[in-house]
C-alpha cells in the first residue's frame, strides 16, 4: 500500500528510504520549535520569539522579483507587532484578519519586523506546543509529513513490540517502545522527548554491542591459513617512491598492523588519527605487505569522490611496483565491469579500490586477504560478516578519522584491537583559528588574499535546516559569494543529485573554481592540499569533532592557512566550546574536551550531522548509554548460555538482524 495518495509525495518518500510505516514512525525529528508563547514584549536582534495575538490587519502580499512577501499586524495584549513572512504563497489563503494564532519568528532590530519561521491557529493545546521537524526534501511540508507519522503511529498500534527483556526495562524504569516514539514525534513537554529517547538510544546500544558481541563469538572460531610472515623493512621499495618521508607515528602504526598481520587469527583492527594525520599512506603500504605475501586486497570508500581520489593516488605509486590497481564503483560501466570481474577472479587485479560495489554479490576474488575500509564510522560493524561469502582469511582495518580516547572506544567497540596516529605531517605549520562575527570584514579580506595568491577556500554553512536560520541557509550564503566572486564558485549540499555533487567536487578538486560552498557533506575526505581558507558560519551549530574534522581539510601542504568561524551570539559557554580549536588542534584533546562540555549521558536532542552509522545515539553524548549496554549485554550472553529463556528474544532478533544486514548489503 502506498503511504499517501500524491505520486509526487510518495517518490519523495521513497528518496528517503521510507517504504512503509515503520520507516516513517522511526524517521525522528531532527530538532523540536517550542511554541510556548514568550513572556518578554520586547526583544534583541535576532531573538527567537513566540507570540500568540490576533491577526489585525490584511495580510498583504507582494512578489518582487520570484520572491513572495507577506505582510500583516498581529495584536498581542495592547502592542502591535509586524510580521513579515518570506515565500509562504499561500499565508493569505489559510489566514485573514480576526484569526487568533501562534507564530514563531525571529526579531529583527533593524526594520523593526518579525521574520515569520512557524504559524498555527489558535492557541496551542500541550501536545502541539512543540513542533517536530524532520529533515525534508524542500518539496515536502514538514506540516504534510506529520500527518503521516500520526497516521503510520495509529495504524501501528499493537504491532511495535520491545526488543529489550523485561527485566532491563524495569531495571532502567523505561517506557513501551510505542510510547517511547509517539512521545518523540508527539512531545508535550520535554521530558516527554528525553524519555523516548531515552528507550531508543539504549535500544540501539544494547542492540549493537550484543552484535558485536555475537559477530566476534564467532569470529574467534576462525583462523587463517599460514601465510608467508612479512616485515615492515621488505616495503622499503614502496617506501622509497614516497615524496615524502613517514612520520614516526605513521611507522609504528604501520608495524602495528603488519604484526598484527602476521598472526593466525584474523585482524579485526581500527585505525585512527585525526583528519590529515595521514592514514591513507599507512592502508597502501598495508595494502602492499598483503601483496607481498600474494594476497589481493581491497579498499573501501564511502563514497565515489572519495574512491577515485584513493584510486588516483594509488595508482601513483603502484604503477611502479608492476601491481595492478583498479576501481570499482556504482557509477563503472557495465563492459567495464565485467572486464574487471573476470580479472579478479582469475587473481589478475591485485588491489581493488571502490565503494560498497566492491561486495555485491557477482564480485569473486581469488584470494582477498587485506579489506581496508575508510571513514568507518559510515558503515556499522558487520564488515566481517560482509565479507564473509569473498574470503574467510581476510584482515580487516578500519580507518576512522574521528578519534575517540581509547577507553570511549572499548566501550563502544569492545574488544576491538586499536592504533592511533597522534601526529600530523605538518605539524610545525598550525592552522590559525579565529572567532569572528558572520559580517567581519575580516572574512572577505582573508578570501581575498588567498585569492590573490591563487589558493582555494571553502566556506561552510549550517545543514539546510527547513524553514528557520534563513540567514545563513546555503541559498542565502551562496548567492551571497556568487555575487561577490562570480564564475569562481562551486556549491554542494545533500540535497543535489550525485552527479551534481560529483560536478561540484569535481570542478572545486581541479581548482576550475577557487571556492567551495557547502553543507557537512564535505565532511567525508576531500584531500585539496591547495585549500588555505575556511570559513564555518554559525559554528555553534556544530559540534566540536565536526569543526576539528572541517578544519582539517586546509593546511594540507604546509601553506599557512586560517580557519574562521563565524559566532554572533555573546553566550559564554558556546564561545568557550568554539576557543578549544582556538587553543588546539590536538583530535583525541579535542574529543575529551568536547565530551566533558556536553556532559555524557545528557539527552537533549538527536545528533545533527551523518557522523555515524547510529541512527539515534551520539558517539560523544552518549557514551554512558553505551557503558551502560555494554555490561547489559555481557550479562544477556551469559543468561543465555545458561539457557535463561528470558533472553532468547533479543538474542534472536539480533542473529536475525545480522544475518539480514549480511544479506541486504551483498
Ligand atoms: P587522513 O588521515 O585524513 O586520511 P590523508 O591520508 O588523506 O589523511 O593524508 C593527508 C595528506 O597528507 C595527503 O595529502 C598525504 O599525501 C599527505 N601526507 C601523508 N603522510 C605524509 C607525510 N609523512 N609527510 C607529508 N605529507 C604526508
Ligand atoms: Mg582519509
């Protein structure tokens, strides 16, 4: 059954991955508008008011140029306020003159008007105080997609069952699971939010650390076949094409893994280091000790942008040493890659680089014994399992470049065996960080310079966010530089299509264009060693590891390079948050810093940014919650192998998950 009546709607949907009504009730809100009405009657530039009045005069509107404007007087007690509203054709038709309602807006001082975010009739019951927004297609209302989740809620009744045993919900005093996300969409109060996320941040918590509980029970069963014992010192040739020299960090981190390696059981290893730190030079010469001891390797990218680079750089050095390097990606034609199938099974290719194309069912290898995958954090933790149908002898190093301390990652990740990089190439080159207002002419004099001195600067804005923050959405901030630096600027969000943003990366990555605007999608490895400038507007928006892992994109080849971040407000602790980059430029400092500001275990709100494969839970926020699962789950696998019945359900579940995962993902 479709889920709405309009063809148009349900594509979007199906844009979004959502197919029935269970994706809809666990697609959340992003963020919630509280639409209790202020008590203030007079307010600073750019404060978020709520008022409920009467609408006193018509709503007048005007369209100059392709823009709607909409304007009219709303009376609250004895003060008239003006109310201006951009782009809203239809305000006029849903309201007229009399009309008691609640808007939401932001004040601004300059013209003495309130920018119009959110309206609603009348005064507003405790339920729908607070509005719910859900990240959106911009052709999909955000008021539309409620409806729907109220109607998949209602039709779910009765069919949302609770993984966790009984005894763990009375134990953490939890909700049912069906109030857990009729209170998240539905909130009338916050701690109607905190308690449904609660139910499902632990959920997921458990759920995953019992996974990976059960995936490595398993992988301890299995041990490779010898294999011919290597040492860093056979790679010098590999070494020596480098046009530059290791650092140390990046030498003993390589020595690592290669011991690691030589074992009998199977590497199940995660490389960290921070953005720049060089982890990609360390997985090639990883790459090559396996094919010195005659196994194929693969590397895996989040992304096709991400493979090609990869693939390029590889190429640079493996052409050299007579191995052959290829890429597989969605986007490779099919003549293509059936050449390349037959190749690889018949042992011809020797290192395959790509995005998940690389374990679609059809890929054979002859003998994968190395799978390297990048920017972990974008894949969840059944790589094994993957991996499992191409070759049972296979290593496997993941590289994250968001670097947790290490006792936050044993709690997540278990048992999970850890290298970390502690040192960047260019190091005695800092990058200079500076908090600016979003108007400092600083910004454009910076630009400017860089410019002049033919290097390249990418400006960052907050994730689209519907309908508020209008002035730095990425429509606003890219017309904004269009019209200053006309022809020179390349402008990428998640909402493009992927050959767009293949055409944006492309034309910023071969310097056609010498500026960058975009959303967090940059987050993801972009190696430009020509970017000097950054600019992050709204800073405050994101979160420290988020700015760390941005900011490492410049400074790439030593040039002196500056970071500015944009902070209008005056509120101390968010200027506190944003001097910790001021001060360092340290990943794993950072990470602690970042995790004793937001108080671990703190509940308040969903994560913004795609920084990992969790759907609710925050690797930072939540790491309590994750200690919490972890000895949960110790104690499940135990009642289980006592055969405590009460356990049985989630055990099963999770087998079935993993097995699922394993299917949809080949
Ligand atoms: P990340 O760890 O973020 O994946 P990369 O592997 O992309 O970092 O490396 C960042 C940049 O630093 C690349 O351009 C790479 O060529 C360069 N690089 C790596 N190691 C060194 C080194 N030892 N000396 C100088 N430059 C290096
Ligand atoms: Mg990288």
């Amino acid at each position: 059954m479709k889920l709405t009546k309009s063809v148009r709607l349900n594509k979007l949907l199906e844009e979004m991955s959502i197919y029935d009504a269970y994706d809809v009730v666990y697609y959340l809100p992003y963020k919630y508008l509280d639409l209790t009405p202020s008590e203030k009657i007079n307010f600073n530039d750019k404060e978020k008011v709520v008022l409920l009045g009467t609408i006193v005069s018509k709503i007048d509107v005007v369209k100059p140029h392709k823009i709607t404007i909409s304007k009219f007087d709303l009376l609250v007690k004895d003060k008239i306020y003006h109310i201006t509203a951009f782009n809203r054709p239809y305000l006029d038709k849903s309201f007229a003159i009399s009309d008691v309602v609640t808007i939401l807006g932001s004040y601004n001082q300059e013209y003495n008007y309130i920018n119009l975010i959110n309206i609603k009739k009348g005064s507003l019951e405790n339920e729908s105080k607070y509005v719910s927004l859900y990240h959106l297609s911009k052709d999909y209302p955000n008021h539309l997609f409620s409806g729907l989740v109220k109607r998949s809620l209602n039709s779910l009744q009765g069919k949302i069952y609770d993984d966790i045993p009984y005894y763990l919900i009375n134990h953490h005093h939890l909700i049912k699971k069906y109030d857990a996300l009729y209170k998240v969409h539905f909130p009338s109060s916050k701690e109607d939010i905190k308690e449904g996320l609660k139910y499902l941040k632990y959920e997921e918590a458990l759920k995953f650390v019992l996974k990976t509980l059960l995936i490595k029970n398993e992988n301890a069963k299995l041990t490779k076949y010898k294999k011919e014992p290597i040492d860093i010192d056979i790679c010098k040739d590999f070494i020596n094409l480098l046009p530059f020299k290791l650092t140390d960090e990046q030498y003993k981190v390589s020595k690592e893994i290669i011991a690691d390696m030589n074992k009998n059981t199977l590497m199940y290893r995660l490389l960290q280091g921070d953005v720049g730190s060089g982890k990609t030079i360390v997985s090639f010469l990883c790459l090559y000790a396996n094919n010195l001891r005659g196994d194929q390797g693969v590397l895996m990218a989040p992304t096709d942008a991400l493979a090609r680079q990869h693939f390029e750089n590889a190429n640079k050095i493996f052409n050299h040493l007579n191995i052959r390097v290829e890429l597989l990606t969605g986007q490779t034609n099919k003549t293509k890659r059936k050449a390349i199938l037959d190749d690889l099974k018949d042992g011809l290719i020797d290192i395959l680089i790509g995005t998940h194309a690389l374990f679609s069912k059809d890929v054979i290898y002859s003998k994968l014994g190395l799978c390297v995958i990048d920017e972990q954090h974008r894949f969840g933790v059944n790589q094994r399992h993957l991996l499992a149908s191409k070759g049972e002898d296979c290593d496997i190093l993941m590289m994250s470049a968001t670097p947790i301390p290490r006792s936050l990652a044993l709690s997540i990740y278990g048992d999970l065996d850890i290298s970390s990089i502690h040192q960047l190439p260019f190091q005695n080159k800092k990058i200079i960080t500076r908090i600016v207002k979003s108007d400092d002419k600083k910004i454009f004099d910076g630009i400017d310079y860089m410019l002049k001195n033919n290097r390249q600067v990418y400006v960052i804005v907050p994730l689209i966010d519907y309908e508020s923050e209008n002035d730095f959405s990425i429509d606003t901030i890219s017309a904004k530089y269009l019209l200053k630096y006309p022809n020179n600027v390349a402008i990428l969000h998640g909402k493009l299509k992927n050959n767009e943003k293949e055409e944006a990366l492309a034309k910023f990555y071969n310097h056609e264009v010498s500026i960058l605007v975009s959303t967090l999608v940059v987050e993801v490895g972009i190696d430009v060693k020509n970017a000097s400038f950054m600019v992050i507007y709204n800073a405050s928006n994101f979160g420290l590891a988020s700015l760390h892992q941005l900011r490492g994109r410049i400074g790439r080849d030593g040039y002196p390079s500056y970071c500015f971040l944009t902070y209008d407000g005056d509120d101390k602790d968010e200027l506190n948050k944003l001097n910790v980059l001021v001060k360092s430029f340290d990943g794993f400092y950072i990470a602690e810093e970042d995790l004793k500001m937001r108080g671990p275990g703190e509940l308040n709100g969903l994560r913004q940014s795609g920084d990992t494969d969790f759907k609710y839970l925050n690797l930072y926020n939540d790491i309590k919650i994750f200690q919490i699962a972890r000895n949960d789950a110790l104690t499940i696998l135990k009642k289980y192998q006592e055969g405590d019945k009460n356990v049985s359900y989630i055990i099963n579940k999770c087998q079935k998950e993993i097995k699922y995962e394993k299917f949809i993902k080949s």
